[in-house]
C-alpha cells in the first residue's frame, strides 16, 4: 500500500511499533526492510525525507488488524 504526505514521522512509526505482524518498507529497488526495527526505521528516516515530510511509502503489512490499524491512521491524518 502506499502511503503518502506523512508530516509526524515519530507519530507514524509509534504506530508502526503498535503493530502485532511484519511491516515493511518496500525501496524504489524492490528491497524490503523491517519498519519494525529502529534500526531500519533511521535508515528509512535518512533516505526518505530531508525536509519533515515523507512523501510517500510503499509499505507492505502482513496481519488483517495491522493493515486496518495503518489504514485508519492514514484517514484520520490526511
């Protein structure tokens, strides 16, 4: 799924931490990344946005309840 004009990047990955399945970020290059790990989360940070915002993820969620946690954090913060 994409999601796109994330402008609370630690309020976005609280709720990526909230998850109870496998959440991943997919690259440009077809790479999945844990969004779970903070480790891939800084990277994810550092690569993706300079300014604040991210602009768009494509992110790939595993569990029914996962995707529409994600689903209702994206509606309540367009």
């Amino acid at each position: 799924m994409k999601i796109t004009n994330i402008s609370n990047p630690e309020a976005f990955f609280e709720m990526i931490d909230s998850c109870k399945g496998k959440v991943e970020l997919v690259s440009g290059e077809g790479d999945r990344l844990n969004l779970k790990s903070k480790l891939s989360q800084y990277v994810s940070l550092a690569k993706v946005f300079s300014d604040g915002v991210i602009d768009q993820l494509d992110i790939i969620a595993y569990e029914p309840d996962d995707i529409d946690r994600i689903v209702a954090y994206v509606n309540a913060n367009k």
